[in-house]
C-alpha cells in the first residue's frame, strides 16, 4: 500500500478527509499589511514578479517556495492554507 500523500502543512490528502486549499488572498493580505512590494517578495522567494501575482491569483506555489514564503511573510504554512471538507 502507498503512503497517502500530505500537505505542506502535513495533512492527509487521501481524499476521506479534510483537504487543505492554497489561499492566494491570504498572501496579498499579508504583503499589503507589512508594505511590502510584489518585486521584493518574489526576490525573496527566488521568483519572478510574476509568478508570485500568480500565486497570489491562487495558483499555488512549488512546496520547494513554501519555506521562502513563510519567512518572507512571518507567517506560518497554516496561515497560507485553509482546510476544506469533502462530500
């Protein structure tokens, strides 16, 4: 049997239960609130601008850039996710 697959935030996306969503809004929110510039941000994170509006749009970003972003951000992986139940 294969290991059921995790989040970033480590929760099981096996399908029977919570699963966790990217919340692109959350980023900007938090960008906004410490004035820091798109520019600077994916600098940061070793992108370029516009991968990191698209992030914001809600595409989520590589699991490599998730640490990048917590620390730019000062926020945790859970802050960037939002856990949705499945019907």
């Amino acid at each position: 049997m294969r290991p059921a697959r995790r989040s970033a935030s480590g929760a099981v996306l096996d399908g029977r239960g919570p699963r966790e969503s990217w919340r692109g809004a959350t980023l900007r929110e938090r960008r906004l609130a410490l004035g820091l510039t798109t520019t600077s941000c994916a600098t940061a994170c070793d992108a370029r601008e516009s991968t990191w509006l698209r992030w914001e749009s809600g595409s989520p970003p590589p699991a490599t850039r998730l640490r990048a972003i917590v620390r730019v951000l000062g926020c945790t992986f859970d802050d960037l996710f939002v856990a949705e139940v499945r019907r």
